[in-house]
C-alpha cells in the first residue's frame, strides 16, 4: 500500500481517501450506511496517534529529576545483524600455559560489528527482534519508532518511507492479563472511542498497515514467557502482513520465533554519545563541551558512555558536581549498583533468581574474582567460557552452590544485569573493560596485595588505571603516593625516554589526587610540591637538551609547542606525557595545586643563567600558568597581561601569549 497525506499534516493511508459519502459498508458490514467512512477513520487514527505520542514521547532515566523529550535526546540507533553470543570466535584467549601468558592489552578493542541504520532496517522487514543488555537503548529504540508513525515532524525526518498506524504494548503488562494479543491491543482504542474501533484496528492489521511494537519480553517472569510467545505467534498468523517489533534482553533470548530477523543494538558511536550529551546540557552547552572533553581525556569513562543507560548516569552526576574524577570511583560505584538492583527497581521489576544464595553482594565478590584472577594473570578483556565456569564453580562453593551450577550462575548473571556478559558463544567479558579494572582493585585492596601490584606493574599501562582505582579507595593510600613520587623523581635524569616514564608517573600522581585520595592536608601538600618541583626539573632537562617547551591554551585543553636548538628524535615522545600531565590539570583543577603553583611562580624567576636570560623562564611561566586557566582563570590572565606588557619578549612568544589570552576570554572566563 502507498502512503499519503492528510490536512491534519499526520501521514494517513491511501485505502482511507474513499469519497466522504461513500457508505462503510464495504469497509464494516457491522455498521449503519450513514457513517462517513473518512471521518470515522480520522477518529480512529487520530485517537490511536495522540495516545501512542503521550506514552512514549518522554523518557525518564534513574536519577533525573525530570523527564526529557524523547525527539531532544534521541540519535538515530544502529543495529548488528552478528550476534556476538551466538557466534564461536576462531580464537580464544588462554591463562597461563607453559609457553608464557596470553595476553590482550587494554588498547585492543572488542570485535567491532557491522551495523546498519536502524529506521532503515525496520522499513525494509517485517517481523524484527530487537536484543541487546541492560540500558542498551532497546525501549527508547522502540518508543522512538512509536513515536515517529504517530507524528509527522519526527516521521519525515527519519528513513522510515511508509506510513503505519504503531500500537505500542509493554508485555509484561499483556503477561497479567489472558487476553489474546489483537484483543488487548485494540481495548484501549475502543475505551477511548467506539467498539467499532476493534474493526478498524482488524482492517489495519489485515490490510498491513498497523506496526506492533513489542517492548521487553525478559520482564516477562519465565513461567509464562512461553505462553506470551505464543500469542505473538498466533498474532503474526493470523495478520501475516502485518509489522512487528520485539525487543529482549539478549541473554534472556532463547528462541521460538522463527519468522523473525535477530539483529543486536549496536553501542553507541562518538557522534551519537555528543549529541545526547548536548542534549542534556542545551540550557548550558559549554558545560557539555566540557564533559565531552573530559571523555576524550578519560578512557575508562569514556567506554561508559558506549550505552545509554550508564551515558545517562554521568551526565546526571556531571551536572551536579563538574568534577567527574573526583567522583570517578563513585561513578562506577553507582553503575553497579544501578545494573545490579536499581534499574530493574525503578521499572517496577524484580527479576527472580534460581539461586537464593546468590545475593547481590555475592555477585559483586565474583566479579572481584573473576576480575583479579584475570587480569593479574596477564589475560584481560576476553575470558574462555569452560576455563570461566571452573573458576567460579570453585568459588561459588563458598556460598553453597555446587560446580556444575556455575553455568546456570554466569546466565542468571548475565540475564540481570549485563555486567559480565557472554560476547561470542565460547567467551565472555566485562560489559566495559573499566568494570574490570575497578574490581580488580577491590580485590587487590581486600586481599591486601594492593603495594605487591603496584610495585610490579607501576610501569605498565595496562595497570595505571587499576592504580587510580586503588588509591580512590583505599583509606589510607600514602604508601602508593609515596612510591610513585620516589619513581617520578627527576633528578639524574639525563635522557628524554626516561623522562618520559617519569612524566606519565606525574600524570598518574596527579590523577590519584584528583580521584579522591584520602590524605591528611601535610602529605597532600606533600604531594603538590612535589609535583611543581618536577616541572623545574623537566625544564632543566629540557633545556640542557636544547629545548624550551612551550604551553599554549586551547578550546580543548593545552598543546606544547616548542623552541629547538638540539632537536633529538625522542623528544616528541617525552613532550606526548607532558601534555598528558597538563591536559589532565585543565580537564581535572585541583585548587590546592593552584594555589601552590602561584604561591612559588616567583621562584621561576630565579633560576636559570643568565644566558638564557627571559625565553626560558617565560616559557616556563607558561608551561606552569596555562594549565591553571580552568580554576584561576583570572589569575591566569593577570599574569599573561603582565607577560605581555614586559620587556624584551620574544615575538614568538608573545604571539602564543596573545593567542591563549584570547581563548581565555572566550572560553574561561564566563
């Protein structure tokens, strides 16, 4: 069928446009031949769209206080035809064996999928399940597309073609009721209008000009699931032109629709995560443009915002407190708890568990096993299903539970709350590498093996985010901070690779710090100075070398450009952690450090020979002052106003002065 247009402006279809005197009979032999077929319809459909755009034209995620307009968040969803937990990977990733551990490395990515535009796929099939975890974006997907066919704005701007009438039910709703599945649908139509509004619904659906969207089957108790499944079934014979739309949890999904397409919610892409993140701060963009910068400095976070649900959660505690790696261990905390319990709480929903031992405290602490057996074994992000459920059958003995039961415990896992989730049919995974490295953590300070691991692996990347999440912790964390300030020590360094290491060490200092380091006002200070005293350092060495860096403020952060007398090949590697380290301290401000840094600029003053005279001690200032400008923006531009109006300044350097200024004014100081 073709589809048209009515004044109204909402699209209708072609089979309505009959002459308005022609008699319904041939439509509804039920009704009188008076009845003017047109507007009967007209009543009908606009009845069926106004009440679809009311149910799903807001969403309300945990935590907010009030709801968004779906049509101001949403982004166009992607969809996987490949559904990880079904396919066997050609390879598996092993604990240690004789030849040594196989290891993955946290730069190393998931599989990436191909995925296709979601509006695009559901025009073009008839019968779709739509899987994916917990917080995915299935029922926004699914409202979005309610949302679309009852409203013309959002309906010609989407890839959908052909205009259908969407009935919209949550099944665990239809669950409590024994009504067949055409019955419960078309009795809120006819509460609203007329009885004669079943027949219309009957035509629609015949004529397959209606769109069944089905929302969450996994909320279905597992008792009846079946017998749900098989109203669908007895729904889509006897309409068979029909379109539905399913969605269910991937891990709960077993089958038993055959006429459908599977396909899996894709993660969202960068493009989407800053348009919902716009979307959330269009009252105050720049402090959306903050958080978005602040993912691009943040790894760990950043993988968060890969679904909807937990996007939502940081944006949430962003808008309260702006200082997100101060928070960053409760952050994760709250992502836990929300996949854990509070999700499913605030949809009025308990999932039943098959184990009543397994509490979600216990769950936690498998996580922490799983998590430390790993990684400290040198194998991360991948983990074989048969090696898997021998470790957690051994543990769970703990509890009660016997070893043949951890299969039944990892799919229960799994099903509620998506933190450690099956990716192929023969390996599971972290839903985020991040989850692990926090576990991880937990379990080393639990354990009380967090110096043994720190001291092993402090040089190792792949560790320097499970070391943040140790000193955020742990209650008394000085002997971490006082390791890494012995190893970033800068004296005797004579070469730029070993400053290098040296500098990412400052970085991780200083992260620690921003994280929430418990410490006593005296070693924080400790800790500050320090950290100035190593830029001195850095400098020397710098200079010694040849080189003056020099910092320069961006929209985004800080870059460093520099002045070359001896350039060495390594020198942009040891510049790539220095701007690290000054990126971190405009992104993550840290007032004590502030205030120490415009306490002793003086001192840079004095050092120095005279021969290299005012470049580079100003250069210096720079590289000191300019990461500052996001918590002393006003300090900041009273020194480089003073550098400005000195004497014998080096043109160079006066431009780059200029321009930080500018981006100062622009961008800082609001």
């Amino acid at each position: 069928m073709s589809s048209g247009k009515s004044e109204g402006g909402l699209p209708v279809f072609s089979w309505f446009d009959e002459p308005i005197k022609q008699s319904v009979s041939s439509v509804f032999h039920t009704l009188n031949h008076g009845v003017e077929s047109l507007d009967l319809f007209r009543k009908f459909r606009n009845a069926q769209f106004l009440s679809v755009s009311e149910e799903t034209k807001y969403v309300k995620i945990l935590g907010m206080a009030q709801p968004l307009a779906l049509r101001d968040i949403y982004s166009p969803a992607r969809l996987s035809t490949s559904i990880g937990r079904r396919l066997f990977r050609p390879e598996t990733v092993c604990g240690r064996e004789e030849s040594g551990p196989a290891e993955v490395t946290h730069q190393e990515k998931k599989p990436e999928k191909l995925s296709i535009d979601a509006e695009a796929f559901v025009e073009k099939h008839n019968r779709i399940i739509v899987l994916g975890g917990p917080g995915s974006g299935k029922t926004t997907l699914l409202k979005h597309l309610a949302l679309a066919y009852s409203t013309k704005e959002i309906f010609v701007n989407t890839k959908l073609s052909k205009s259908l009438l969407p009935v919209y039910i949550a099944l665990p709703a239809l669950a409590k009721t024994e009504n067949s599945l055409f019955d419960y649908a078309a009795k809120p139509l006819c509460d609203k209008t007329t009885d004669f509004a079943k027949d219309y619904l009957q035509r629609t659906f015949d004529k397959g000009l209606g769109v069944l969207l089905l929302d969450s089957l996994d909320e279905v108790p597992v008792p009846i699931r079946k017998a749900v499944l098989d109203r669908i079934i007895e729904f889509e014979k006897r309409f068979p032109l029909s379109k539905i739309v399913l969605t269910c949890r991937a891990a709960d999904y077993e089958g038993g629709l055959e006429n459908f397409h599977e396909v899996e919610i894709a993660r969202l892409s960068n493009p989407a995560v800053n348009k919902i993140i716009k979307a959330w701060f269009k009252d105050d963009s720049e402090k959306g443009s903050d958080l978005i910068r602040m993912l691009k400095a943040d790894r760990g976070v950043s993988a968060l915002t890969e679904t909807p649900l937990l996007l939502s959660l940081l944006c949430i505690q962003f808008r309260h407190d702006l200082a997100l790696p101060k928070r960053k261990t409760e952050l994760y905390r709250r992502c836990i708890d929300t996949l854990l319990r509070d999700w499913d709480t605030t949809r009025r929903f308990r999932r039943d568990s098959a184990y009543s031992q397994l509490t979600d405290e216990r769950k936690e602490r498998i996580f922490e096993h799983v998590a430390h057996h790993y990684f400290t074994d040198g194998v991360r992000l991948r983990f074989p299903s048969d090696a898997l459920k021998l470790i957690v059958g051994e543990y769970t003995e703990r509890f009660g539970l016997e070893k043949q039961q951890a299969d039944g415990v990892l799919n229960e896992i799994e099903c509620h709350h998506g933190i450690l989730e099956r990716i192929s049919a023969d390996t599971y995974a972290f839903s985020h590498t991040s989850f692990q490295e926090y576990f991880v953590a937990r379990a080393l300070i639990s354990r009380r093996q967090e110096m043994e691991y720190v001291r092993k692996h402090f040089d190792d990347d792949n560790w320097l985010s499970v070391i943040e999440f140790v000193v955020a912790q742990q209650e008394a964390p000085e002997e971490v901070l006082e390791f890494l300030m012995a190893r970033s020590v800068m004296s005797q360094v004579m070469t730029y690779p070993a400053m290098a290491r040296r500098t990412k060490l400052l970085w991780l200092l200083y992260r620690c710090l921003c994280a929430g380091a418990t410490v006593e006002p005296t070693f924080r200070e400790k800790v500050v100075r320090h950290l100035f005293d190593s830029q001195l350092e850095m400098a020397r060495i710098y200079r010694l070398g040849g080189v003056i860096p020099v910092a320069a403020l961006e929209r985004d952060g800080v870059r460093h450009p520099f002045f070359s007398f001896k350039k060495k090949p390594t020198l942009t590697a040891a510049l790539q952690p220095y701007r690290m380290l000054a990126n971190e301290m405009v992104l993550s401000p840290l007032t004590h450090y502030a205030n120490h840094v415009l306490n002793r600029l003086d001192e840079v003053d004095e050092l120095g020979d005279k021969g290299n005279h005012i470049l580079v001690r100003r250069a210096l200032r720079l590289c000191l002052l300019i990461p500052l400008a996001s918590v002393r923006p006003l300090d900041v531009k009273s020194q480089l106003e003073q550098m400005l109006s000195g004497d014998g300044f080096d043109r160079s350097l006066n431009l780059v002065v200029a321009e930080s200024l500018a981006v100062l004014q622009n961008h800082y100081l609001r």
